[in-house]
C-alpha cells in the first residue's frame, strides 16, 4: 500500500507542477501585451517561484524533469520503465 500512497503524491505533485507551469505560460503572453499590470507581474513572479520550489522537492524525491537537473548520478535508470509499472506515462 504505502507504494501506492507514494505514486499518489508524485501523481499529484507532477500534476500541480504542470499545472504552475501552464499558469506562468499564460502570464508570460498576458504580460507581452500588457507590461504595466503590476499584479499580474506579482503573480507571474509568485508563480515561478513556487515551481521552482515544487521543482526541487519532486527532483529530490522522485528524480529529475529534464535534461539539464542538477545531479550527480542518473537516476532515472533506478526507475522502472514506464511498460514496466503497468500504468500509464
């Protein structure tokens, strides 16, 4: 069971790093047009500073989301393969 409950949490924190991701994104196009919008540059930078943090605590506990992670080893070769979890990528 406690595997379980530990794929849940990297579900659920992969799924609020896409989702962080997907709002700075929006920011970035709104703040194109309008650069002068104080809050939204308030949120764009709350944003990016909040996924810089869920970045680091998943890479720590789960392994790196690119290429260019900090690391000292591969750690993703310690993983199973996604076909051999039996679940979904």
């Amino acid at each position: 069971m406690e595997f379980q409950n530990n794929e849940k949490n990297k579900s659920e924190l992969l799924n609020e790093i896409r989702s962080i991701n997907f709002s700075i994104i929006e920011l970035t196009q709104y703040l194109d047009i309008n650069p002068e919008d104080r809050k939204a540059l308030f949120l764009h930078n709350e944003y990016s500073n909040k996924l810089r943090m869920l970045t680091d605590n998943y890479q720590k506990n789960y392994g790196p989301l690119t290429m260019d992670c900090p690391c000292n080893k591969w750690r993703w070769i310690e993983q199973p393969w996604p076909w051999e979890k039996g679940g979904n990528c």
